[in-house]
C-alpha cells in the first residue's frame, strides 16, 4: 500500500470513528456504497442484453431507478427484474380476463383484492416496482438469501423455482443501465448489525497478538481475536467461509489479521456470484467501524477510511483473479 493509504488505515486502527477520520483526512467515507466494475461472461464481453425491446428496456430502467430511490442495491434490483421477467416478461400486461384466473395487473402481476393497490394504481411500472421493493425490505435477511428465495418471500407464487432462470439475464440490466455501484440503506437492511468487537476504554482498539491456535479456517496458523470475531459475525450473517492465515512475505495474512471470502472457485465472479461479492463488500463496510476492519478490497476496487471504494493498484498481486481481487472479498483487520 501506499504510505498514505498506512497512515489512513494506522489512524483508523486507534479507533477514531470513521466519519471523524474522514473529516480529519479531508476524505469522504460516503454512504453505503461500493462502485464494482460490469459483470461480464466467460468470454469477459459484457453480458447480452439485446434480447429486450425499447419498451421492455423502458419499464427495467423504472424498476432499476426504483431501486436506487429504495436504497436496495444491486441484488435487490436484480431481484426485482428477475421477478417482472418471469411473471410479465418485462411488460405492462393488462387484466387478462379468461384468459388468467386471478385479478393480476401489470409488470409483476400483483392483485387488487391481496392488497397490493388499485386496479389503477397496478396498472403503472413505476407504482408496482416500490410496492415490490417496499415489501422486499420487510423480509428479514433478503439480502443473503438466494434470488429463488427472496423474490418468492414477496410473491408467494406457485412456481417459485421460475424466477432463478432470469438471474444472469437481470444481473446484465442492472450491469448496463444501473448506477455501477450497489446503493444500500443501512438504516433499512441488517448490513450494519455485527455484534461490535472489544475496545479500551477510550474507544481504541486494544493491541492483539496472534494467540488463536490453529487458525479454524485453514487449520494452520493463528488469527487474533478480532479477526476471529469477523469470521464469527460473517458467518452469522451468511457469508462464505473464509481462508484467512497463510504465510506471504507480505500484507495482513501472516500476522492472522486478513482473510478472504471466495465468491467462486477461482475465476472471476460474474452473474449472482458478483453480486454477493458487492453486497458482502458493502456489509464489510457497513460494519468496519464494529468489527475494526482496516481495509477492504474486491473487484480492482479498494475502501479505505480516507477515500472510500477508489481503484486497486494490485501492487502485489498477478494479473488474474486472485490478485485484481475479483473472485474474492479481501479484509484487513486492525
């Protein structure tokens, strides 16, 4: 790292809260925010999109800006697309009358008599998409669940396994015509609940040594004690298993403050595991003020207190995914 991005990380590991760090450093910790670069295929072109008209491309453009004003992110709009692809395919479809037994209105199908709105009100995208979101946001844990899950938890539909085939084709909206970063509303999502690790009494961060024998999640090493709470609350909060010691001649793993969180086996994420690598690097920031994480890297993308989610240099790392970071969510603790 550079010798500013040490003094950063140096000042926020004496415990100073992060929105008084960023005002000392003259930085900006931002809002919930991660930016993360497109999704692409195996080919590493950005997914195909074209399979969609000017009109359904009209109505995925209202649910995604839906979902930037709901603070939802984008897991939750591609969730949201996912949903509208199965039950209208992206289009306002009227009350069909005989030729559907239910009262379903619209983009997402949703009825007058289950409480959803007016027939009116149902007939407008944009009104549909909020409903959508606002009862997405009462599913506790949505945010780690799989899309099947999630989408049916608010549709309650009869054929709940539709929906996962539309995954990778609304991830690859969101990846075009979305903001380019997931957006969360802390105060709405339980992405800032980890239980908060021991500090002093003056708030700091009580030094550690690396006293926990072996590392549980490689079996060889050692971790501090507040590493070892991240895995625990990470854990807890649905994430993957991480590996975190490993010898390097570098960086936090050797002293058993670091650990990794694999979104795939090896190559680059794209699809649904990209979009669990940015929302967990979003709960990560979130909770680094709980947790005592120093730094966060994923997708070329690097969060520091200083200067929030900027790009990653990779000054040690290959030129594949393990060292841009593209198939694992990095953090460094204090």
């Amino acid at each position: 790292m550079t010798k500013a991005i040490v003094t950063i990380v140096i000042l926020a590991c004496l415990g100073l809260p992060m929105l008084l760090l960023s005002a000392i450093m003259g930085g900006s910790s931002g809002a919930c925010t991660v930016a993360t670069m497109p999704s692409t295929d195996a080919s590493g072109q950005p997914a195909d999109t074209g399979k969609w008209d000017a009109d359904q491309i009209d109505i995925a453009a209202t649910i995604i800006q839906l979902g930037v004003t709901k603070g939802v992110g984008s897991w939750g709009q591609t969730i949201a697309l996912a949903v509208a692809m199965q039950e209208s395919r992206l289009t306002n479809l009227p009350y069909l009358g005989a030729d559907n037994d239910t009262n379903s209105i619209g983009v997402f199908q949703q009825r007058p008599n289950q409480g959803w709105g007016t027939a009116e009100q149902l007939t407008d995208p944009a009104y549909q998409a909020g409903k959508f979101y606002d009862k997405l946001k009462t599913i506790s844990g949505w945010q780690t669940m799989p899309l099947t899950e999630a989408a049916q938890a608010v549709q309650v539909s009869a054929y709940p396994d539709a929906y996962t085939k539309w995954t990778n084709d609304a991830i690859a909206l969101v990846d075009q015509y979305g903001a380019g970063e997931i957006a969360l509303d802390c105060s709405a999502m339980p992405f800032g609940n980890a239980e908060p690790a021991p500090r002093n009494s003056d708030g700091s961060w009580p030094a550690e040594t690396c006293s926990t024998i072996p590392d549980p999640t490689t079996g060889t090493g050692c971790l501090t004690p507040r590493t070892l709470h991240l895995v625990q609350q990470a854990t807890a909060a649905g994430w993957p298993k991480p590996g975190c010691f490993r010898l390097d001649d570098h960086g936090e793993h050797p002293n058993g403050r670091a650990c990794d969180f694999m979104m795939t086996s090896g190559g680059e994420a794209s699809g649904a595991q990209k979009a669990r690598g940015d929302a967990m690097a979003a709960w990560a920031f979130a909770n680094a003020d709980r947790l005592g994480i120093m730094y966060v890297i994923w997708f070329r993308m690097i969060w520091t207190p200083e200067k929030g989610w900027h790009a990653y240099n990779n000054p040690y790392g290959g030129n594949d995914p393990s060292g841009w970071h593209t198939n694992h969510v990095h953090i460094s603790m204090c």
